[in-house]
C-alpha cells in the first residue's frame, strides 16, 4: 500500500505544479507563457520555478504556492484511494485540477477565464456523460445556465439600486456586481458534470457555503473592531464556493446522501 502511494503522490505533486503555473501565467497574460514572478515580473528559469525559488530579485513566491502543492498531492491520494463512481483516477485528477486553477485564479482575482471555460465545459461534458448520460448531463447545463441567469439579472438590478444610493449619499458609484457573467458560465459548466436535478442543490449548497463563510468574516471584523459601515457592501468571488459544491457532490456523495436521504 505504502509504495502504491508513491504514485498518486508524484502524479499530485505535477497537478500542483501545473495548478500554480496557470494560476501565474492566464490571469496576466492570457495564454502559456514563460513563469514570471507576479511582483517584478522578472522571468524564472524553468528550474527555479519548479523548485519554487525567489525571482532574481529576491521575491519569494508566497504561501499559495505550498499551499496549492499540498492540497494537490492530498486530493491526489484522496481519489486514488476512493475514486469517483464510474470515474477512474486519471480522469478524476484531470477534473481536480480544472477545480484548483478556476478556484485559485477566482478567489485571487475574481476572473472566470474564457479559456479555462471552454476546457471545463469540455470535461464537463464528458464526465457527466460517463456518470448520468447525456440528457442528464445536457439538462443540468441548461437548468444550471437558467438560475444563474435569474441570480445574475437580479444582482445586476442590485448594483443598480446600490450605485443610486451610493451617489444619493455622494458617495462614488461602484460597478463590482454580486455574481457575474463568469459565475453563470461556470455553473452551466458544472451543471454539466452533476447533471439534472442535483444542479439545483449544487447551487443551494455553494449559495449557503459562501453565505456561512460571509458571516464568520463579519463575524471576525466585529471581534477585531475592524468592521466598517462598507462591510456589509462588499462582494465576494463566488466561484471557490461552486467549486466546493461540485467537489462535494461528485467526491463525497456520502455528504450529499447525509444531507439529502433517499
């Protein structure tokens, strides 16, 4: 068992490694370009960038990168252990990996990439054809597309209403929206992956996850006197909380069959 390991540890460790690379590179340059560090933009050799070392200029990397690393190679080990019904390892590493680059490059930037979209939808489509078939698979996309849609127009008419206030109280107008086209893309995408109906529940359980994880922030400024009027106005990527929902659903289907009997 323990040499077994040694497998899903090295195949890990490269998703990390792949995880970080397009984390770096698509959000700046929008296509596979040569590592830069994200501070000076000085370019990493291909050896220092793998064994994580400072820029020429001494920047460190930062905690995201070992953060990613480790998450990465315990996933890794993870599905190797229990994969996916109907899926097998590789199949559900590659799927893991589209999971880590949209969740790290959302929650540090707030970006779903075109590119990144239509390799997710591809995948997507494929898996959830190998576990429900392809009216679940092509219904959960349209279902997923739908709501969000809904959730979206309704966050645009929010903004709306908040930049009215805003300037009401002369204040400068703020066009940052609750959800974004991005957020509609992706849940189409993993609406593929769970297929019809768990959609539905995909989206109640990321919308109650990022609801919980809002409130224990507030909760954290109040307890540190570091709570503004503003708190209340700020948004929050909500891409990381989808990716959670999928990961759950379609990883630990014990949870969903915990919280959803029969």
């Amino acid at each position: 068992m323990t040499i077994s390991l040694i497998f899903p540890v090295l195949f890990g460790w490269f998703a990390g490694w792949i995880v970080n690379y397009l984390s770096d590179a698509l959000p700046h340059t929008r296509k596979l370009s040569k590592p830069e560090c994200l501070q000076c933009h000085a370019p990493f050799s291909l050896m220092d960038y793998l064994l994580f070392k400072s820029c020429e200029n001494g920047h460190p990397r930062g905690k995201r990168v070992w953060v990613v690393q480790i998450a990465m190679t315990t996933l890794s080990i993870f599905v190797w252990l229990q994969p996916p019904s109907k899926l097998g390892y590789l199949p559900a590493l590659l799927l893991l990996l589209y999971f880590g680059v949209v969740f790290v490059i959302d929650m540090e930037h707030r970006l779903i990439l075109h590119m990144t979209s239509i390799v997710g939808a591809l995948l997507a489509l494929i898996l959830g054809f190998v576990m429900h078939g392809w009216a679940s698979a092509l219904l959960g996309g349209l279902g997923g597309f739908l709501i969000m849609m809904g959730f979206y127009l309704l966050g645009v008419l929010f903004t709306r209403m908040r930049n009215k206030r805003l300037k009401a109280q002369g204040q400068e107008a703020d066009e940052e929206e609750a959800l974004g086209a991005g957020d509609v893309i992706l849940v189409t995408i993993l609406g593929f992956l769970v297929g019809w109906p768990l959609v539905w529940f995909l989206i109640l359980l990321s919308i109650l996850l990022g609801g919980f994880v809002s409130l224990l922030l507030v909760v954290g400024l109040l307890v540190t006197r570091k709570y503004e009027k503003n708190a209340l106005m700020m948004f929050i990527p909500y891409g990381p909380y989808f990716i959670t929902g999928a990961f759950l659903i379609v990883f630990i289907p014990r949870f969903l069959a915990y919280l959803v009997p029969g």
